[in-house]
C-alpha cells in the first residue's frame, strides 16, 4: 500500500471530486449558480490558506513575482470565473453527471490549447483519444430520431439534453483547459498551493465584480441564511478545491503523471452509481458504455 500511495491519492481524488459536483449541484438548484461560486471561493480560501500557513509558514502568497501574479491571476479569471460559472450553470440544467461527462474534454481540450499555444507534441495516441472521448461523449448526449418524413432511411441526430445545458458543460471543460495552460506558464517553478491561492483570489474578485454589476448581493446574504445549501456549499468547498486540489498534488507527486491523471478522470463513472441512488436518474447501459469509451480516451493522452 506505500508503494502505491499515489494511487490510491489519486483514487481518492476521483471520490472527492464526485461527491463535489453533487454537493454543488444540489446547492446550486436552491442558491444559483453565481451564489454558490463566490461562496465556495471563500470557503476553499479559507481551508486552503489555513493549509498553506502551516505547510509554507506564509499565509499568503505575498512571495510571488508580479509576472506569477498577473498570468496566475488571469488562469483563475479563465478557469474559476468562465470556466466553473458554466459549468455551474450546467449543473442546474443537465446535472452533476452529465455535465462532469462533458468535463471529460477538458483534457483533449487542454492538449489542443497547449499544442497551439505552447507547441506541445501531441502523439498519435493523443488524436485517437481525442476521438475516443468525444465519441463517448457523443453515444451518452445523441440519440436518434425518426422524422415524420416518407423516407423512413433517413434517421437524424437529436440531443438527449438541452443543448444550452451541453453548451455550458463544454464551456466549463474549455476554461479548465485554459486555465490549467495559463496555471503552467504563470507557475514556473512556484509552489502549486500559493499559485491555487492566487488563482482563487482572482476567482473572488472576479465574482464580486460581477455581483456589482448584476446586483446580486442580496441574493448572497440571503444565501448564508440558507442552513441546508450553505452545509451542501461547505461540504463541496472542503472536498473540491482543498481535499480535491491537495490530493491530486499528493498523487501527481507519488504517482506517475500518467496514471494519477486517468484514474482521477474517473469521476464520470464515479458519479453514476450517486446519481441513480440519490437523484433517481435512470442510466441506461448506453449512458454507462459512453462514459467508459470517454474516461478510456483520456486514458489514451496519458500512455
């Protein structure tokens, strides 16, 4: 079991994750999207920046260069702010299990970012499971239709889910992506958890500049009366961006890179067994097979 304690890190990152996207589903259906975003910034800060007093003996990340500041500034403007507002938002239309599916592209999507803006190699390998993904992705939101035509051969394509929902849930996979390019080039050599610090406080600003905009601050204050969403909003916050963020550090450090990134991609099938106890969903042996050939893509980026 020491041998293998990036492993099992990683593992437990997929299960921290999963219990994440419906604690946050669930909060964000009586709170909204927006509210349950900004509050759950404060409360990862809060249990992050306890972590990082005692692990760096800094509270902040006061030692970081202006450069670092500025890219990792704009990674959690990218990531936190675009990023998981969409893919917050698609919780509330799609769910948490179909939208963490559609988060299955974010490593292709990261890939293709890094090829483009880093010159990246991608290997036969990556573009074969690029299609992989996507063709997973594709046999759990397609289905086909029958149209009221007298040729009865010709058979077209219809979403299962809202297309505004699938819309969102790819703009949540596209600001992971390019958060995590822009995370890479800002980092350089600074510690991961200062740079999250960074990322998150640039998340909070960004969302309290949209709550001016939108006037949405008594929409937060009445959230914080909210007892139920706001222990959701908390439970999802210590998992995700502490445990969540930390875990995967632990297994990226003990574990191949490889290996730690498939099994924490595993949060779509992870995520099934949940979603029919808990929410009642009714999963097909399709939706199943589609989330398998999608994690087995991501798997493919890694060998």
């Amino acid at each position: 079991m020491v041998n293998h304690i990036g492993e099992f890190a990683a593992l437990l990152t997929a299960i921290f994750w999963t219990v994440t996207a419906l604690a946050f589903e669930a909060a964000s259906k009586k709170l909204g999207s927006l509210v349950v975003n900004l509050l759950r910034l404060f409360v990862g800060f809060t249990f992050l920046s306890i972590f990082v007093f005692f692990y760096r003996g800094i509270l902040f990340p006061i030692d970081a260069t202006p450069r670092a500041w500025f890219i990792l500034s704009l990674s959690g403007l990218v990531g936190f702010v675009l990023g998981d507002l969409c893919l917050f938002q698609a919780f509330v239309v799609i769910g948490a299990r179909v939208a963490m599916l559609m988060m299955a592209l974010s490593p292709p999507l990261t890939a293709l970012i890094g090829w483009i803006v880093l010159g990246e190699t991608l290997q036969p390998l990556s573009w074969l499971g690029m299609a992989l993904t996507v063709s997973g992705i594709a046999l759990v939101v397609l289905k086909k239709h029958d149209p009221d035509t007298p040729n009865k051969k010709i058979m077209k394509m219809k979403f299962n889910y809202p297309i505004v929902g699938l819309l969102l849930g790819f703009g949540g996979a596209l600001g992971q992506a390019g958060g995590l390019v822009l995370s890479k080039i800002g980092m350089k050599g600074y510690d991961t958890f200062a740079a999250t610090q960074i990322r998150v406080i640039a998340g909070i600003a960004g969302f309290s500049i949209l709550f001016f905009i939108l006037h949405l601050w008594k929409e937060l204050f009445h959230g914080l009366t909210q007892k139920k969403p706001m222990l959701q909003l908390s439970l999802g916050a210590f998992f995700g961006p502490f445990l969540g963020v930390s875990f995967s550090l632990i297994a990226i450090k003990y574990a191949d890179t490889g290996v730690a990134a498939t099994i924490m991609a595993l949060v779509p099938i992870f995520i099934i067994p949940p979603s029919m106890l808990i929410y009642k969903e009714k999963i097909t042996f399709k939706e199943i097979a589609g989330a398998i050939l999608a994690v087995s893509g991501v798997a493919l980026f890694f060998l």
